[in-house]
C-alpha cells in the first residue's frame, strides 16, 4: 500500500505493519500521531524514518517565510528543534518520545538506539558550560543568543546586555556552532533544558540540571561528525564514484533543491534531470565552466545544453 499523509489513512486498518517517513515530520507530536497508525492490534510493528540536514532547512525555511505571528513561528522552532532532539537521541527513544508529553517509563529494548547503541561521549563538561550559559545570562533567551555567548561573539545583542563581561563569555569557543547546538538539542530531549514558549523561546535550567552543574551526574550525549572545510587544493580532485560521500555537504543540498524545483517544473521524476552520483561529483570538483561541468559523468551534451547554466549558478552561489 502506498498512501500519503491523509489523516484517515490507517485509522481504520488495525493490522498496519509499517510506517515510514521519508522525510521530517512537523512536530513530535506529530510523529506521534502518525506512527501511532501502526500496531493497533498489539502486534509487533515497526516505525522508519529518513531525514537529513535538507528536512531541517527545509522546514525552518517554512517557518519563517510564513504568514505565522512571530510568537506562533518562535513556537515552531521550539517544535521543530525537539524532534531533531528526539532523532539525535543517544537513549532510548520511547524513553525521550514519552518524556516529551510528560510521561516517564523503562527503556523499550525495541528501538534502533536499544538494539544498537551509538557512538557516545562524555559531554559533561560541555553541558556544565551551556547549562552554566543559560543561567548566567538569566534563563530568558533563545538557543542562538546563548550559544553567541558560548563561541565569544560579538552581537549587538551580546553587547546590549553586557554578556561579553560574563564569565561564561566564549568558554565555548573550542567547539563548532554545529556541535554546541547538537549538544543543547540532546539536553532538552534529556529534561536538563525546557524551552518556555510564553517567554519567546526562553531556554529554562530544570531541577535534572542541577546534579550535572556540582558534577555529580555524568552526561553522556551522541557523539556527531564535524567535517572540516573543503580544501581549495583539491577542488578538481577526480572522484571514482565510491567511498563516503558527504551527503551534507551545503551545496550537494542545494543541488538537490534545484534538481527537485526543476523536476517539478517539468512534471517528471527527478533523476530523469540527473542522478544523485553526478550531483555528487560536481559537489565535490565544483566546476566554474561549461568545459568542467562536461567532463563530470552523467551529463551529456543534451543535459550540458539543458542544465548547465543553472547548475554552475547554484555552483557559483554555494
């Protein structure tokens, strides 16, 4: 059976054995809603779910260009940022996903975390310093002012309420943007962080942060990959086709959003404009000419004279 997100589908079929999400959904809640659909009749289902660095992009890109309230788009990001916590979740997930409606249970033994735990660190110390941030700076501002403060950046904001003389005032400095929002993501989904949405998105210490802050509680979070910056030497470094590829790399997503638009205009599916392989290679040669695109497989005459253009623009603009 193939169906789309339609409210009613499953409703009235007991017996659904499998749910997937092919991208990310809106809100946990929602999550829960619809893989809720599957198992009614007690028996062993199952629950899938692909998503990527596009997905959230995509969606905050949403949020924002609405026609939403400013309090009502606050809300959405709050939203948003919990179930990206609940994806990174280094615990069990029906632990987390039950946590977040205020219920508490025993790890479910089932899930894709409890049968293959991930990769884990000792975050301790990085969670004294966010949740150090967060109170420092009286637990009335967003992610993105508290990690400023973290890094050591001067923002208006930062400047404006004098948290540049805060000792917790770029302790942070030493790790990415990237990590310290992987960090604060995974406190929430834990309950050492709340998210006040009547207070513009407020982040708030809860009584679970006190422990880890005098340092009697370690704090184990899921270790993520910071991949460094590409190396201009290698530019035009030839590529086999094999290996890993990185998948979230800014401009690979960008060459899929453009491929994805174009295939939409022309109403036909979007590897018929170019494969994932070739978008691939031209994200890591990055051409600058026609006769550079030309010699990346999977783009023939006919898709250099269709394509080419566009493709070195959204080249030229990641």
């Amino acid at each position: 059976m193939v169906a789309t997100l339609a409210f009613g589908m499953g409703i009235d079929k007991p017996d659904v054995r499998f749910v997937a999400h092919l991208d990310l959904p809106r809100s946990v809640e929602g999550y829960y809603q619809e893989t809720g659909r599957a198992g009614r009749d007690g028996e062993p289902a199952e629950a899938w779910m692909a998503w990527g660095l596009q997905d959230v992009v995509t969606q905050r890109r949403f949020i924002d260009e609405g026609e939403a309230e400013d309090a009502h788009k606050r809300i959405g990001h709050a939203k948003l940022d919990a179930l990206v916590g609940l994806c990174e979740a280094a615990s069990c997930r029906r632990v987390a996903l039950l946590s977040y409606f205020g219920e508490t249970s025993q790890p479910c033994g089932n899930c894709d975390v409890c049968l293959n735990p991930p990769t884990l660190w000792d975050g301790t110390e990085a969670a004294q310093k966010l949740l150090s941030a967060v109170y420092r700076t009286g637990q009335r501002f967003g992610a993105g002012h508290v990690i400023d403060v973290l890094l050591g950046k001067t923002t208006e904001k930062v400047d404006k309420f004098g948290h540049n003389q805060l000792s917790v005032f770029g302790i942070g400095a030493s790790q990415a943007d990237k990590v310290w929002r992987a960090v604060l993501r995974q406190l929430v989904v834990r309950g050492l962080l709340e998210v006040d949405h009547t207070a513009y998105g407020a982040l708030k210490l809860t009584q679970a942060a006190k422990p880890v802050l005098k340092g009697e509680e370690t704090v184990m979070l899921r270790a993520i990959e910071v991949r460094p910056a590409r190396s201009k030497k290698s530019r035009f470094a030839p590529s086999s086709g094999a290996g890993v590829h990185d998948d979230e790399d800014p401009l690979f997503l960008s060459l899929r959003a453009w491929r994805r638009e174009t295939a939409n205009e022309k109403g036909v599916p979007a590897y018929v404009i170019l494969h994932d392989a070739t978008l691939r290679e031209i994200a890591a040669r990055r051409p600058a000419t026609l006769a550079e695109l030309g010699e990346i497989s999977g783009l023939g005459t006919k898709k250099l004279e269709a394509y080419g253009e566009a493709v070195l623009a959204v080249v030229a603009e990641g």
